[in-house]
C-alpha cells in the first residue's frame, strides 16, 4: 500500500508545484494560464505515472501541469483499473487478487 500512498503524495505535491507555478505566471502577463489546460487526461496520467516508475521529478511536473488535479487522479485511477483487468486477464486470477497483490496484501 505503501507504493500507492507515495503515488498520491507525489500528485499532491505536483499539484501544489503547478499551482503556484500558475500563479506566478499569471502575475506576470495577467492570465490565468487556463489554456495549457487542453491537453488529454490519459496522455498525462500516462506520462505522469511512468515518470514515476522512473522517478524523474521534472517530468512529473510537467505531466502533473497538463490538466487539473482532478483529471489527473480521474486518468490515475482509469490506467491502474486498466492495468489491473490486463494483468487479471492474463493471470487468469480474480482482478480482486492481482490489485492486492500488487498492493503487498494477503490474497484473501
């Protein structure tokens, strides 16, 4: 559970890096900088959570600055879904099982 936890933290603290990054550059040229905003939710959970895997800080940034906070964890949570049914399927195991296994927890 431990990975899991550190993930969310990781996504709370780029929210937090993004969101003064935002105010800073909308004091500068009165924007909102609600326009970077556009880019698909899947393309950046997809690149936030493999920089991740890969611990590479700026990249988590950056993927962390391409939609909300919101979209974000929605397209976190739709890719782990996702890779849990594959890895069920391909386990041929409950999905039930491979999530907590994933996670460290006993099969139950």
């Amino acid at each position: 559970m431990g990975r899991v936890v550190h993930l969310f933290d990781r996504i709370r603290g780029a929210w937090d890096r993004s969101r003064t990054a935002q105010r800073s550059e909308a004091g500068k040229d009165g924007r909102t900088g609600g326009g970077s905003r556009s880019h698909n939710l899947f393309e950046a959970a997809a690149a936030y959570v493999s920089a991740c895997v890969d611990d590479d800080q700026d990249r988590i940034d950056e993927a962390a600055g391409r939609v909300s906070p919101e979209a974000l964890s929605f397209g976190v949570n739709e890719l782990a879904c996702r890779a849990v049914i594959a890895l069920a399927r391909e386990r041929d195991e409950p999905p039930r099982d491979v999530a907590r296994a994933l996670l460290g927890l006993p099969v139950t």
